[in-house]
C-alpha cells in the first residue's frame, strides 16, 4: 500500500484515545546547551573531560575524575529575539541552569584511589518561545482543512457534530475542532458556523469551509510557549588505578509546559451563512461578503519522569581521554489540561451579520493522564590534554528520536501515535567541539561550537505527508537545525573559582497552521512560516572546591 494512502486512512482512525501526538511528544524530549558556565563555553564537549557538575546529565563517569569536593550554583540571563516572517519579538528570562554537590572520599588505594558521590539540579531545557507573523493572500483555509478532516474520519457524521457532550478534545483523532467550529450560537438569536452543512449531489450533505472560488483572504499566527524541564541528578563513581573511571546516575525530571496558540483569518468572499439559514455558495462574488475568525487553543503539559545513565571515560595515556555514555529513555507520568475556542464574524457590505463563539465543554477546562518516553540516547568522546595549558574534546551524540512513545496512564503504547513517529522521525545528531586555553594558573579562555540536525525525514520536510494531530489543534513545529557558538572565561584562586560564559544560540524551525492535504486526488498547500531564534545567553558560575 503506497505510504501516502495509508498514511492518510490513519489520520481517520477514531478508536485511538491520544493525549498528544508525535510532534507533541518531540516538543517534550528536546534538550539544550546548559550546565555550568565552563561547559557551556566549551559548548558541552565534556563527555571525554569530566570533573564538572554537568558532566551527571551527560556522562556520569565525570563524576570518577573528582579528586576533591565541589560546590557551586549557575545562573545566566538569557536574551531570547524569535522572529516569524517580518515579526520579531524580544524576551529577558533569568535562570538557575545548575546547582551541585560532588563529595570526594578517598580510599588511599592505588587500585581504587577513591569513590564519589554527588547530587545536582539542571535545567535542561527551557520552553521559552513567542512568536507571531501573518500569511498574505493564502490559497486554502484551515476551516475547509477541518471540514475535510471530520469528513475523513471513519465512524462520524455530519450528524455527530451537534453532540458536544460525546466529545472530549484530546480523545479521538480530532471531531473537537470541528464541534467547535460548528453550529455557534450568536450574540442576538440563531446559530451560525466556521464549517457548514451543504446539500451534496447524492441527496445527503457535505462539510463546507469558508474558503471557496472567488474567496481571497489573510492569515495571522501566534505561539506563546512557556515552562521549563528540570532534571534532579543522584550519581555514584570512581576509578580504577587512574585509568579507568565509572558512573552512574539516576535522575528525576519535572516537566512543565504552557502553550497558547491563536490562529486568526480575514476573508473576502467567504462561503458564510447569511443568517442561521441560508449558506452562501453560488453567485459568491456579487455578495459582498466578508469574515474574520479565529482559533485559539490553550495547553498545559506537566509531568514528572525517571531515567537512568551510566558511562566509561578511558585514559590510554595523560594525554589522551576516550568517553561513552548511554542514557535510557526518561520514563514520564503526564497530566493535560486544556481549552479550545472558536469566534466569527459575519460581514455585508460592511456591516455585520453576527458575531459568534464556541468552546469546548461549555468553558471548562478538560484533563488527561498519559505516559511518555523520550528518546534514547548514546555519546561517544575524545579529548586530548595539550601540554600542561591547553584542551582540545570532541562529542558525538545520537538522539533515537524514532523511538519515542506514548501511551495511556496504565503504560500501553497507542499504536497510531507508534506508527507517525517511525513515519515522521529520524536520528538526530549532535556535534559538539570545546576548547580551553589556560593562561595562567589562575585564568582560563574557552570557546566552543555545537550543531543539532534536524529530527524529521525528507517527506515531513517536503510535504509528502499528511501529518496527523489529536485535540483541536492541527498546528505543528519542528527544528530544522540548531548551533551553538560559545566562548568564557575563567578564574581560579585556591578553592574558589568562577566562571562566565556567553552563548549564541541559532535554532531554525518551521511552523505549519495545519496539515497540507497531499493524496492521490491532489495537493492542497498548508499556511506554514520559517521561525528562526537569536538567542543569547550570559552565564556565571560561581563555586568552591575543598
């Protein structure tokens, strides 16, 4: 069966109960450059290196190399410039990044020199992002997208619009957006819709959007993203005869994310009712007409999950460091809550018919429970040791984005969510390259650079599929790359030390309204923006060792 096809009659599948769905789950297991100000100047290139509190989220046997305590607290400023088309806006967020302890005990052995300990908080990641932009003279309509979407789902009718109650937004493949955008209640008296029902050549009738021919129109798009994932580290390590170091590392994480996304379109001759009877759609361009509406989604994520680590870094010689490290998947409980609404305004000759809206379960929030599992992943390091002033570490890591899964609150993996992320996804893989200079016993210079691919295949980038989502929002981003540009300075004195760092972070992704409709009947294009974030982030770090 061509992929396309099959791809297409999943989307209708109505028997799946999904929270979320496979972009949702990517935006969850995305991590970023933080950590304390040394490794993020050397751009996280610490998997060979060690002895640094970031090294218990990226390669415990770090934790092997202490030879004595350490304490510290990171925190950083972070410049957030995200732009959409023509728009750009501008964020100032402060943050904890990392605070950690390593308690050093020494065996006075020459086969095990000594066992470690430590604990630390990171934040991994932060989901701080806003944006908006606007859409000229667009050639479809995400209400005639919705309209075909209900319509392609197995098990509905026409007929099932109507019962709200039935209908939970996150339960079925997506009937939520379209009972919203269907049958509204007006201001004054009558019912009006974003989506209608009109007579079809068999007797029967059809789903109309508002986009037909002699209908032109503008789209605008907003996405407030907040919240952050932080990871608590417990992690044990040594070494054997100063050649061989080991770790280990449990971590518990805490995800919390909000997301509010509004899609809003002004459309001149639109197929409207002109009032709660009679719908527009013949003689459309001697009517007049017009309309403006929106959809606006509301989304709070918030979960707590487990993972486990474990890593190798060899010594050859003094000069030369090998690292590996394997993360599981990170195990989360999930909570949803969210809201959808729907507005529209009808217009003649200037003046307007109606003014409508709609939201799910009579204005109540809905929730959900569910289970995720990120991405595996798997770090390969060297580094060398330049004379007694300078270092030279290279990482690779593979992010098995096609293994991530969801399922329901007792553990079973939803089997269309499986099948989209094996379809949409591939590995992702990252770069990182760091360098320290060390000027003299008390100054060091750094400077670093990192590269992240994209995780989605050609098709997904090209538009070859129909990209499925659950709930009532047909929206979906994904990264296409991600650089890091790093450089810090640092300063020791006895125990003390504090270290700054500065990174850059350019992270190019692509929004999309909705799904491009792309079968063997044709190919309808979507309403989709480039976003690119100039990110830059001041760090300090300040810490004791004794």
């Amino acid at each position: 069966m061509n992929k396309k096809v099959l791809a297409l009659m999943l989307c209708g599948l109505p028997l799946m109960i999904n929270a979320q769905d496979a972009f949702d789950v990517l935006q969850m297991s995305q991590t970023e450059l933080r950590g304390t100000s040394r490794f993020q100047s050397m751009a996280g290139a610490f998997g060979a290196l060690g002895g640094d509190l970031s090294t218990l989220t990226q390669n415990p046997a770090g934790i092997g190399v202490y030879r004595n305590s350490d304490v510290g607290i990171t925190m950083s400023l972070d410049f957030n410039s995200t732009k959409a088309g023509v728009d750009k806006l501008n964020q100032t967020k402060f943050n904890v990044n990392n605070v950690g302890y390593i308690g050093a005990i020494r065996l006075n052995s020459e086969t095990v020199p000594n066992l470690n300990f430590g604990f630390s908080y990171n934040r991994i990641q932060s989901y701080n992002r806003h944006y908006l932009g606007g859409v000229g003279d667009i050639s479809t309509s995400m209400s005639n997208f919705i309209a075909d979407e209900f319509v392609n789902m197995a098990g509905y009718d026409i007929g099932d619009l109507t019962k709200t109650s039935t209908f939970n937004p996150y339960k079925g493949m997506a009937p939520w957006s379209a009972v919203t955008m269907y049958d509204m209640p007006t201001k004054g008296a009558g019912r009006v819709g974003i989506i209608n029902a009109m007579p079809d050549t068999d007797g029967g009738y059809m789903l109309q959007g508002l986009y037909g021919p002699g209908t032109t129109g503008n789209a605008y798009y907003e996405v407030d993203e907040t919240g952050h994932a932080d990871e608590y580290n417990i992690a044990f390590g040594g070494n054997f005869a100063n050649k061989l170091y080991w770790g280990l590392d449990f971590g518990i994480l805490d995800l919390d994310y909000r997301s509010y996304q509004a899609y809003e379109e002004s459309l001149a001759n639109p197929y409207i009712m002109l009032d709660d009877k009679d719908l527009i759609y013949t003689d459309i361009d001697n009517l007049n007409t017009n309309a403006e509406w929106g959809l606006y989604n509301y989304l709070h994520s918030e979960g707590t999950g487990v993972n486990f680590k474990l890593g190798l870094i060899w010594k050859p010689t003094q000069t030369l460091r090998i690292g590996a490290a394997f993360h599981t998947p990170t195990y989360y409980d999930m909570r949803d809550t969210y809201y959808v609404s729907a507005a529209l305004e009808g217009y003649q000759d200037g003046n307007k018919l109606y003014s409508a809206d709609k939201g799910s379960n009579d204005g109540y929030n809905y929730s959900s429970t569910y289970t995720l599992s990120t991405p595996w992943r798997f770090m390969g390091s060297v580094a060398g040791v330049i004379g007694t002033q300078g270092i030279l570490s290279f990482d690779y890591e593979y992010v098995a984005n096609q293994t991530m899964r969801i399922g329901d609150d007792r553990g079973h993996n939803y089997s269309d969510v499986t099948y989209n992320v094996k379809n949409y996804f591939k590995p992702s893989h990252i770069f990182r390259l760091g360098a320290e200079y060390r000027v003299n016993p008390n100054w060091s210079l750094r400077a670093g650079y990192s590269y992240k691919t994209t995780q989605v295949k050609k098709g997904v980038d090209e538009y070859d599929y129909n990209i499925a989502t659950v709930g009532t929002n047909p929206a979906y981003q994904y990264d296409n790359a991600v650089h890091n540009i790093t450089c810090g300075v640092g300063y020791r004195y006895k125990s003390f030390y504090g270290d700054l760092a500065y990174v850059h972070k350019i992270r190019e992704s692509v929004y999309n309204a909705f799904s491009p409709i792309n079968d063997q009947f044709g190919y309808e294009p979507n309403i989709s923006a480039d976003v690119k974030d100039n990110n830059n982030r001041v760090s300090l770090t300040l810490g004791m060792r004794f």
